[in-house]
C-alpha cells in the first residue's frame, strides 16, 4: 500500500520559512513560472541539483508553435488532436496553439536566442506536424538555450529564491487545502516551507526505465508527492518512448533528435532496408508511438539490438550547424553521422500523463498547482505531439501565475492539524535488516527498473502486467523502512509511480497512443475514449475525454 506521506513529521519541530510561491522544479515550467510570479510575489525554487540539471536542458529538437506565414493555429490544433488519440481535450489544445507564439515571443524577450536564416526564425518539421513550426536553437541545443537564458533571469532576480540540491519530500495539507511541503537540505535538516501557492514543475518519471533519454534526477518525485497529499492523476499508462536514442557499446542512451527525420534521415534494418514505408504513410514522420514500435519489430524480425538511421545524405558540413550536439557526440564514439548510419533504439521519453489539472494548472488540491511534464493538462491525449511540450511548460506557467494572484490570503492551519492519528506512519520492526545501506537501495532500483521494462514496455499484455503489477507490490516492503536518505526517498517516489503506471496500463482494455496491449491490439472508442484517473484511496475512476 502506498502510504500518505513519506516521513512520520511534526511540523512544530521543524525550522519554518514562510514565502508566497514555492516552485519545486527547475525546467523551463519552473524557471518561467517563477520569472512571472516574481513581478509580484515571493518566490523560492527547490531543486534536486541545480538550475541547470532539468530534462528541459536534454530538449534537442525545439519548440512547437505557429510562426510561419502558410501556417496557422488551426493546423497546429489538427495535428496535436491527431496525434494525441482521441484523449486531447480540445479546449487545452486551443489554449495552447492561440497562446504559445506569444509565449515565444515572451522566451526571446528575455534573452533565448533561436536560431535564424536572413534574420527571420528558422523553422523545422518533426514527425506527424503538416507545416514547419518548430524553433530551434543552436541547432540541436534548444533546451539547454531556453533553460540558460531563464535561469539568468532567475540567479539575478531579487524576489527569486533558490535552494539548490534540496529534496521535497512531501506536501502539508489540512482539509484538502496545501499548505506548504517539507523540505530535506543538503545537511538533513527539515524544514517546513509555508506558502500561498505550492506550483510543482519537477518534470517526468523517465528512471522508472533502464534504458531512458531521461536525467538521473527525473524520477516522478512531483506525481508521486501530489497523489501521496490526495491529488487526482490521470493517464498515467501514456508512456512516450523514443524511438531514436542512441544504442553504441560505452554510450548512453543519447537522444537523437525527431528534427534529424525532419530533416530527411531514414530508418534502416540491418538489411539496409528503409523500412518505415511497411508500416506507415508518413514513413519516417509517423507518430513516435507507432515508429517505436516499428522499430522493435524490425529488431525482434532480425535478433537485433538497435536499427540504423541514416542522414549521409547530408554534408558533414550542414551536419555540423544544424546538429552540432549530436554530431559531436556521435564523434565521441567514433562515429561520424555524415558517413556512418546511427545505431538507435527506443527508450523511455516522456511522461503523457500526471497531476490532473485544469485550464489554469489548478489540482484537486487547494493551493496546489503543476506545470511541465508533471502535470496532465489533456494537452497530451494518449501521444505528445514532437516538440509541444516546451510550448505547453510556457503557456501553461504563465496561467499558473495568473491564477495565484487570484487566491485569498493564506489562513495558517494550527501547526499539528495536518496530522490525525489515522494517519501516523508506524515501522514494521520486523522487515529485513541489511549491511550495505546504500548497495540495497540501489539494488531495488535497478530491480523496478527491470520490472518496467520487462513488463510495462512498449508493448504489453494481461499477463505481463499483472505479472509486473505482483512484483512491483512485493517492492512496497521498502515503505517500511526510514526515508532518512535521498535515495530512500527517490525510490519511494518511483514505486508510487510504477505502480500508478502499471495498475492504469492494466485497466485500460485496448491500444491508443503509448499504450500498446497485444492482447487487445485495437483502439475501442465505444468504451475506451475516456481517461483513467487515480487518488489514494480511491482506485481506479474513468472519466470522459472531450476530444473532438
């Protein structure tokens, strides 16, 4: 069972800081909400490791908006409605493609530099867009450009706060009201941090993997906090899988940006056959869900571990300005992207689901707000259109705020009035005791792991799952043990989400998007367009999708 919060606390004990806005994260949601909220507010960022460690810094490709003269808001809706599955609510979407030009517009005004052809903002496509509308910066730096220029703003700002290598560990709440999170600093003290507006931007959960294009630090810290406080979460089987990371003896799993079949690239077997034409019309530039999938099966097909995508088409030279972090990389282990195929495989991505919230990234819970990849604002429906979610960090954090400055004051709760007596963490003292402290918890984690891949991957069955589901519940002896350590507490975080992953995977009936059942291999509309929402306590809950 998962338990309510991590750490058995008594808030009287505890040293008390008391701001407007807490931000718990360092993405571009966190970093750009916190730049808006401090024209009028107090502002503190907690983050893992610094401003600069975020999945939003490993963002390659760009960020989608509507910026060409042939395009318009319209398209842009069209494609991320299609790609998203019949699960996208229509009225995020429009949200979105109105208001995320603006929202460049706001990126550049403070400093991000996109890259340009004759003065104008050079634009790109990704796979399943119809026009040219994605920004890119420094070629295939955009992140880290966008996540430079903000945290700037940030590190200078007199109203921003930051705590680097800080660990939230869980959120206060009193009558479904969030009151504040306990924080652990980098010396174990704990803190009780009280606010105004608690807004999570701690990104996805893409660890829950071994083999992922994401950080060390994402480990659904923020989606396992909120559900542990009473949030509402939603979609949580949509798991995005890359299909192209790099797969080389020696090299990480290195994302290989969706902009290089934009530009041309193609998938190859072993063979040398460009193989996407058997399994989609838009070849190289179907939707990520279905070119994973194609690879797998091209893998299976030939015993393979990866597959090859080739853009020698290209001169070394164009290469190297329009990609010069892959090309480098690439380099690095020998291989030269201009002469060389690349070999690639799919791994863990991005997070479709999270906090549910609503068109001003409000929760179920009072005072508590998300932002970014953490959250499921049904911009997303079953399947992330490439290079949206940057648009939606920004579009999205800017309501955020606007909704933060709409709330009534903070009436402070007595200092004990989160806690009852139902609620009080006890130890089992009888859970195996272990020599290497460390060692084990590392050990558990590489065993989740290997549990998600084995069973709640790319594709999944009734059997695999439940199988995965019975194993993953066998792991929630460690709730038992003290979370007196950032690794404890990590692992903790992603369990809970394992387990909200792969209870929702094993409800829902069908195939859609990231979620692949090979024993029921078709999308069902008549009884499955509706999203799957879970809260402690509660289980399982469908709620209807408004898609149209």
């Amino acid at each position: 069972m998962i338990p309510n919060r991590l750490i058995d606390y008594h808030l009287s004990e505890y040293i008390h800081k008391q701001v407007d806005v807490i931000i718990i994260g360092s993405g571009i949601a966190g970093l750009f909400a916190a730049i808006s909220a401090s024209e009028y507010k107090h502002v503190l960022m907690i983050t893992k490791k610094s401003l600069l460690d975020s999945n939003t810094r490993y963002a390659q490709g760009g960020i989608a908006a509507v910026i060409a003269a042939d395009d318009s808001p319209l398209y842009h809706r069209q494609d991320t409605l299609l790609a998203g599955a019949g699960l996208c609510s229509s009225s995020a979407v429009d949200v979105l493609v109105q208001e995320g030009p603006a929202g460049v517009q706001e990126l550049i005004r403070l400093g991000t530099l996109f890259d340009t052809i004759d003065g104008q903002l050079e634009l790109t496509r990704e796979g399943a867009h119809s026009h040219r509308r994605i920004l890119h910066a420094n070629g295939d730096s955009t992140g880290y450009e966008i996540v430079r220029a903000l945290s700037q703003h940030v590190a200078e700002h007199p109203r921003i706060e930051v705590w680097d290598e800080h660990l939230a560990i869980d959120l206060v709440t009193h009558h479904n009201e969030c009151t504040g999170v306990i924080v652990k600093q980098p010396d174990d003290r704990l803190v009780y941090v009280q606010a105004e507006a608690t807004v999570i931007c701690s990104g996805g959960s893409g660890q829950l993997y071994q083999y992922t294009t994401n950080p060390d630090v994402a480990t659904g810290d923020g989606v396992a906090m909120a559900y542990r406080a009473g949030a509402q979460v939603r979609d949580m089987e949509f798991i995005q899988f890359h299909p192209t990371a790099l797969c080389y003896p020696g090299a990480p799993r290195f994302l290989i940006s969706e902009a290089l079949r934009g530009e041309g690239a193609i998938l190859r077997n072993h063979t040398g056959e460009a193989f996407m034409a058997n399994y989609h019309l838009l070849k190289e530039l179907a939707p990520r869900d279905i070119v994973a999938r194609a690879i797998i099966s091209e893998m299976e097909k030939e015993e393979s571990t990866c597959v090859y995508l080739d853009i020698t088409h290209e001169s070394e030279e164009t290469l190297k300005r329009r990609f010069p972090t892959i090309f480098a990389t690439c380099m690095s282990y020998g291989l030269n992207i201009a002469q060389d195929w690349i070999p690639v495989a799919p791994a863990a991505h991005y997070m479709m689901g999270g906090i549910k919230t609503d068109l001003q990234g409000a929760s179920s819970v009072q005072r508590l707000f998300a932002c970014g990849e953490v959250s499921s604002t049904g911009i997303h429906g079953a399947n992330r259109l490439a290079s949206n979610s940057l648009s939606e960090a920004i579009v999205f954090g800017k309501r955020v705020v606007q909704q933060i400055l709409q709330l009534p004051p903070l009436v402070e709760p007595e200092k004990e009035s989160s806690l009852s007596t139902k609620d009080m963490l006890s130890y089992d003292k009888n859970v195996p005791e272990f020599t290497n402290y460390a060692e084990q918890w590392i050990s558990w984690r590489l065993e989740l792991q290997q549990i998600m891949g084995q069973y709640a991957g790319l594709r999944r069955t009734s059997v695999s799952l439940q199988e995965g589901l019975t194993k993953l519940e066998a792991l929630t002896i460690i709730f038992q043990y003290s979370m007196d350590t950032k690794e404890a507490i990590e692992l903790s975080n992603m369990l809970t989400c394992a387990l909200l992953v792969m209870r929702s995977a094993l409800y829902r009936e069908e195939s859609r998007g990231g979620h692949y059942r090979e024993d029921f291999p078709e999308r069902n509309d008549t009884d499955w367009q509706q999203h799957i929402v879970q809260q402690i306590h509660q289980g399982l809950t469908k709620e209807s999708s408004d898609d149209v």
